[in-house]
C-alpha cells in the first residue's frame, strides 16, 4: 500500500535530465575551502595553521562541544589560508583552504571491526570521529541523534529516501548504485541506537531504487521498505514519520519523542563507507542540474569544491539567473559562486530565467489554498501577515515555531505572496528573543 500524509502539492518534478546519469567522481579542484561548520551546532577550532601540509582524510577542526562534527580534509596539500569565506547558508564561515598537491596522500585508516563486534557506545563514536553529519541538508550531527535523553526510548530507525525536491536525484542515485551500504548503513545506525527495527521510506517514481535495497534487505526481517506516494514534501521528517510509522510528532517535540530516529539514505552510505575502509566524511554525491547547465548529473565531489570550480567542469550554456544550493524548494539562493560544497549541499541549481522569474505579490484574496496544502496543518497566511507587521507574538500563537519551512504555501498562492520567508523571519524573531 502506498503511503502518505495530510496536505501537501505537486510540483513538476523536472528530473528527467539527471535521474538516469550514475555517478561520475569529478576530478578534485587546484584548491578547496573547507568551512569548519558543516553542521548544527557548534563551530569547530581549527586544528592545523597557515603553512602546516595536511593529508587526506586528517582531522582539520573539532569542537568539545556535545552539537557539533569534526571537519577533516578532502585533498593532502598545504594550507593557505584560515579565514571566513562564503558558505551555502548565506554568511561568511571560517575556512581552512588548502592548495590541493594532487598526491592524495591518505591519513593512515583504520576500518571499523565487524558490525557483530562493536558496542552501540563503540559505533556512535566511531561515526562522530569520522564527522558524519544529516547529508540530505538538515547537517544534523549524526551521534547526537543516537544519544537520546534520558527518559527517552528509541524503537526505530528510519532512513528518508523520498527525494520529493525537484531536480534532485542524488539520493535516487545512491539507493541504485550502493544500495548495499545503504542496508549496511541502516543496520550499523539500528545497533547505535538500540533499536529492532529499521525502514527506509521511498517514493513510488523510484520503482528502481525500491527493488534494490528489497533485494539487498530480503535477508534482514528487521528492515522494511516501505513505498510512498509521490508528493511534496514527503520527505519531511515528521510528514515521513507520519507516512510510514503513522505516529504524530507533538507540537515543539522531534522525532525522537515519538521513539524514532531519521536520517538520510546518503547519510546511512556515509556510515557504511566511513566503518568499512575508515574514510572520514570527506565527499558526497550532488545533484548539478537546471537549463543553465551544459552537461547536468550525479556528482560525487570533494568537500570544500567551490561551486565555481563544479560550474566550470560542467560546463553553462548561459549565465545563471539565479543559482540555487539544494533544491528549488526548500534550498538556498546563493550571492556568490565562490561558496564551497559541504557535507549537506545536496544539489546546485543553475537556473535560466524562464524557470526562475520573480512574481510580483499582490494582496491576499483569502483562498484558503496556503490552509489546504500546509502539511503542518497551519494557517500560514496568518502567521505571515503577522510577521509583516511585526506582531511576532501573535505569530508565535499560531504555530510559526512548527513551520518546516517547505514553501508549500508560497507555490499554490494565486498572488505571489512571499509566506514562507515571512514565517522564516518570525522564526528567527521568536528564537532570537528566546535565546
């Protein structure tokens, strides 16, 4: 049976140009600019200095504190440079560039022992040292997720593998083509955290993807594939909790509240490669796609790459009208090319302007439609004109904090209203003024 959720759209998918196309290892660039924040959390202290030589797979930065990931480096060559460079979030973070020798000169490994001989203790610290955060753009530490509270008890691991972002298919690409540690990964992150049952969630036009990992979950009675319906966002954590589980996360709780912890299908592949050969989290598979592009596909890149140097390998028919990190969505759009890939980027859009002209907002009309497909079962026209107007409290009252911010509301409005970035600004509001 085909699973789903309440509210949500159905926007044109567009990812017939890559969904086809494996992936190709792009050769690394001249020089990368690995931010020391690729994460929730806190920042990490750089570990190395302006002149040190670094290997491939070293630890560069790291932080004591319980929310963070260690940032390690993806080429072996000689640091450059420590200092704030552009990031996909739209700031300036600390970066370690580092003139790539093209040696890769690899730290020395050490693979994990087989899954049967590690404690759960033994893997959550094994993936925190390799640096594994959430890789579908979330870039929540993945250890912290397999620590919950005291007092909290964990049933499931559910891996989100939906991919309802248009244009993307990195995630489609990974379940086909390593979908053996995609199965590995689940059942590493199963024993991290105690856990007896494991699902990966997939919708249906991946018929493919969810054909593989049956195959290579046959022997595993513990994990279920479960087939979800084509819609957006399907991939929500708590719109795919609800999906495949069929449990409602509490207003102001997550996932773990519910017994439940989600991670990516890319992320889970991270864990299996990082424990099988000993790997850091040093490079992911990113969607590069839009009318802009010569040549679209599935690439699997360094950390710390600057879109640029990825634009470059590709190849642009025209200059970018607006060029986007993640999805058309939910991602972000970016002032600058020089931004450098992190452990969550999921895609790079390079957009024309038939697919990216800005609509003029009018006046609301009242419709309804925003109420109708929020998936958070919001009233996002209301928090929205609360925001304009500065009544952040009010704002708060009906639920701004609960938004996913997944533009649902701002595609189907007949006016062109900007929702989603008004709710996105009273979140920053009430959270500033809480902190």
């Amino acid at each position: 049976m085909v699973k789903s959720f309440p509210g949500g759209i159905h926007p044109p998918y567009r990812k017939e140009a890559t969904s086809a196309l494996a992936i190709e290892r792009m050769n690394p660039p001249k020089t990368v600019a690995i931010p020391l924040q690729q994460h929730i959390g806190s920042r990490c202290d750089p570990l190395v200095a302006v002149g040190d030589r670094v290997l491939m797979g070293q630890k560069i930065g790291d932080s004591s504190a319980p929310i963070s990931a260690p940032v390690h480096s993806s080429v072996s060559g000689k640091v450059t440079a420590i200092e704030q460079r552009p990031h996909p979030n739209g700031r300036t973070v600390l970066s370690v560039v580092i003139a790539n020798d093209f040696q890769d000169e690899m730290v020395a490994l050490m693979p994990a022992p087989k899954l049967e001989q590690l404690t759960a203790e033994q893997l959550t610290a094994l993936i925190r040292e390799a640096g594994i955060v959430g890789m579908g753009g979330g870039g929540f530490p993945t250890h912290a997720k397999l620590k919950p509270p005291q007092g909290v008890v964990l049933d499931a691991v559910l891996l989100n593998g939906a991919e309802c972002e248009p244009y993307l298919t990195t995630d489609h690409r990974v379940m086909l083509e390593w979908s053996a540690d995609v199965v590995y990964g689940l059942r590493c992150l199963m024993k991290a955290a105690r856990v007896e049952k494991g699902y990966i969630g997939i919708e249906v036009n991946k018929p493919d993807a969810i054909e593989a990992l049956k195959a290579e979950a046959k022997d595993y009675s513990s994990i279920e594939i479960v087939s979800l319906a084509v819609k957006y966002p399907q991939g929500a954590e708590i719109q795919l909790i609800d999906a495949c589980l069929g449990r409602k996360v509490p207003s102001g709780k997550l996932p773990l509240h519910v017994g439940v912890v989600v991670n990516n299908v890319h992320t889970a592949q991270a864990v299996a490669k990082s424990l099988r050969t000993g790997v850091p989290s040093i490079e992911r598979v990113i969607t590069v796609a839009g009318n802009c592009m010569e040549r679209p596909g599935n690439l699997l890149v360094r950390v710390g790459t600057t879109f640029a140097d990825i634009l470059a390998d590709r190849g642009l028919k025209c200059e970018p009208y607006k060029l986007i990190s993640g999805g058309p969505m939910m991602g972000i759009a970016m002032y600058s090319a020089d931004v450098a890939v992190c452990k969550c980027t999921s895609g790079i859009l390079a957009l024309s302007k038939d697919e990216a002209t800005y609509r003029i907002p009018g006046n609301c009309v009242r419709c309804a439609k925003c109420v109708d497909v929020c998936p958070m079962l919001l009233h996002p026209t209301f928090i929205a004109q609360y925001a304009e107007r500065g009544m952040m409290e009010r704002a708060e009252e009906y639920g701004a904090v609960d938004c996913r911010e997944c533009g649902a509301c701002t595609y189907v409005c007949p006016v062109n209203l900007p929702l989603t970035q008004h709710i996105r600004l009273a979140k920053s509001d009430i959270y500033a003024k809480r902190k």
